[in-house]
C-alpha cells in the first residue's frame, strides 16, 4: 500500500492549521472608547460585575470581536444597559448621563476623574475649630486633602467642645468626599425641637435637654390623669341629670338632686384642676420651644458646610468640570 498521498494530505492540512492560526494570532486588538458627558464612570462587560472597568471620559477598553452586553453608570445617576456588536474595528461609545449644573460633594465623592485630576485619595472637611490628625500627625483645622498608600490609617479629630473622634481610612480606586462635622447645625436644632429636650440633647446640654423632657413628660403625665377624671365624673353627673328628668319619685328625685349639686361642684374643681394643668403643660412645652431657637451650644452652631472650590495647596486651586 503506498502511504505517500496520505502523507502528503496530512502535511496539507497541518499547514493550513498553522496558517489559520497564525492569522488568528495576528488580528488587531478592538477597543472601546468612551464619549461621555461626565469625567468618570463605571462600565460593566457583560454582566461581569465582579471585575468592572473604572473608566474616564476618553478611555479604551479591550473587548474581544462579536456580541457584548455593556452596562454603564456614575453614582449620581442609574445604570444604563447597551448591546454592542464589534467585528474588525474599534467602536466609541457615546452616552449621556443627567446633566450636572454645578460642582458638589455628590459629583466629586466616589469619582475616578477626580482622584486622576486631583492627586489626592481623600478630601476630608469638619468644623473651623476641629484639628484633624493622620496616625497622630496634625494635618491643620477644617479640611485637609490626603493621600494614602495602601495601608490602614486612623484619621482623628479633636474638637475642643465636643471631644474626639476616630475614622478609619483605606486607599480606594475613587475619590472619597468625607464630612465629619461635631458642630450642630441651627436647623437640625430647631427641626427637632417639636420633641421636648431633644434640642438641647443635641446641642450636648443634656442636662437641661433631661430636665425639660421629664418636666413636659411628667406634666403630659399628670394633665391626661386630670382630664380623665374630668371627663369621667362629667358623664356621672349627665347620666345623674338624665335619671333626676326622668323619675317620677319625688324621694328619689331628692335625693338625685342633691347628688348632682356636690358632684356638679366636684366637676367645676376638675375642670378648672384640668385647665391648669393644660396651661402648665403648654407653658413647659413653650418654654422647650423658646430655648430651642435662643440657646447655642457651647463654640456656636455650624455655621455653613465645605465649597467644593478649594484649596489643594498654597500654590494652586483645583476646579472640576462635569
């Protein structure tokens, strides 16, 4: 039997594999690049929400050729889901996320342009009289840009009213916008003050915010007793009026009405006792109201909260456009 022919067909073969494969090997990489109306985003392939692509405007990411699911959001706006069909070039993805009109916490928190643009991991604001501390290193008052490596790292504030505070900070692929303000702020204090007491607690009077709150309770307490025994009593006396209109005994009749002369005496006291204590109660609770809006806590109310538009450093300002 002579083997050559099929020798020579397996050669062939062989040869045209390698030359397929050869080919395959050198086709371009495809890309996506991104045209978006925000400086950051993150973008899903294909549901793989275990490994996402934290991309800026303009970016690329390699995809292979065919059929793909893309998923693209911010944290300030909902996911929008795409098909994309690439084949031999590449492909730019436009997309228009909400329009953002000015620069706030919200747009910079959590942004990867910002952190790129920036050079700083973290962007930390508190109170005017807070002295802020890196693993035990005074950084200054009020805010602060930071920049981590990849370890743990104890950021402390230290507020000369209000005591200290611990905060513990780790690198991430984003910018991190942290507000840790000790301060109350004026409108959370009058917002709350409708409960009696929880004004003053907040602004760390708590023994004054305990006094007025036992005090409005207590009198609450003793007001709704009264008017109880009030409304009780007032409906002896009708059933007793009720019984004297009706009878036709005059022994009974008697003795109805001089049931309901004293009991209609017992009725004026509880009802002016009633009154009083309804007086005294909304005095307390006027009183909880009035100190509320007219007391400060010790070092003021919080007077305002960050501008975004801050210093970096001493020599340059940094200004984000969306």
């Amino acid at each position: 039997m002579n083997f050559k022919p099929l020798f020579l067909g397996l050669i062939w073969v062989l040869s045209i594999s390698s030359h397929g494969r050869a080919q395959n090997s050198s086709t371009p990489d495809l890309y996506l690049t991104f045209d978006l109306n925000v400086d950051s985003a993150i973008a899903i392939l294909d549901y793989n929400y275990d490994n996402p692509f934290f991309i800026t405007n303009n970016d690329s990411i390699k995809v292979s050729s065919g059929y793909h699911i893309l998923e693209l959001s911010t944290f300030y706006d909902k996911a929008s889901e795409m098909e994309v069909f690439i084949t031999d070039s590449n492909k730019v993805i436009n997309h228009t996320f909400l329009k953002i009109d000015e620069i706030t916490a919200e747009s910079l928190d959590e942004n990867f342009a910002a952190k790129y643009n920036s050079g700083v991991d973290i962007l930390f604001f508190t109170d005017t009289n807070s002295e802020i501390f890196l693993d035990n290193e005074s950084l200054g008052y009020e805010k602060t840009s930071i920049i981590l490596n990849n370890s743990l790292h104890t950021l402390r504030i230290e507020n000369p009213y209000f005591g200290s505070k611990e905060l513990e900070l780790t690198n991430k692929p984003y910018l991190q916008v942290v507000e840790a303000y000790k301060k109350p702020t004026r409108r959370i204090a009058q917002t709350i003050s409708v409960i009696p007491g929880m004004s003053q607690i907040y602004k760390k009077q708590y023994f004054k915010g305990s006094s007025l709150l036992l005090a409005n309770l207590i009198s609450l307490h003793v007001y709704l007793n009264a008017a109880n025994e009030y409304s009780t009593e007032k409906n002896n006396f009708n059933d007793l009026v009720e019984l004297y209109k009706t009878t036709n005994n005059e022994q009974k009749a008697f003795e109805l009405g001089n049931q309901i002369e004293l009991l209609q005496d017992e009725v004026k006291h509880l009802d002016s006792k009633k009154n009083l204590l309804l007086g005294t109660t909304l005095c307390l609770y006027a009183l909880n109201i009035f100190d509320a809006f007219r007391s400060k806590p010790k070092g003021g109310f919080r007077e305002s909260t960050f501008n975004v538009e801050f210093e970096i450093d001493n020599e340059a300002r940094i200004r984000f456009n969306f």
